[in-house]
C-alpha cells in the first residue's frame, strides 16, 4: 500500500498539477516493486512522467560530481 504522500501526488497528477515527477531513486516511492509499477501506470494515464534516470541536481548551484 502506498504511504499518504503518494496518494496524494496521484491525486494532484490527476488533476494536472504538474507533468513530471523526479526523485532521487526510485525506491523513495516505495520498496514494493508492485506498487511502483502501479504507480508509474496511474501517472502515465494522468499524463504525468517518472523519468527513470535523472541528472544529479545539488540546490546550492553546483552541479554534483
């Protein structure tokens, strides 16, 4: 089962509150590979996108090594 948070973003990606998900790792969604793949189908169908590799982005401007 997916924790609160989550169902919220899918809420919020049905409603188009935005078009792309990032996190750092695909298990911050949760450890279940079921319900990851649950989640990348109820977001896909939103409209919304979980790309599965992302940039290393450091907020204070450099960019990490």
């Amino acid at each position: 089962m997916l924790c609160p948070g989550i169902q919220e973003l899918i809420q919020d990606a049905t409603r188009s509150r935005f078009t792309i998900v990032l996190a750092e790792a695909m298990d911050r969604f949760s450890h279940d590979q079921e319900d990851i793949t649950g989640l990348f189908k109820r977001m896909t169908f939103s409209g919304a996108q979980i790309p599965r590799e992302t940039p290393h982005i450091c907020i204070s401007g450099s960019r990490a090594p």
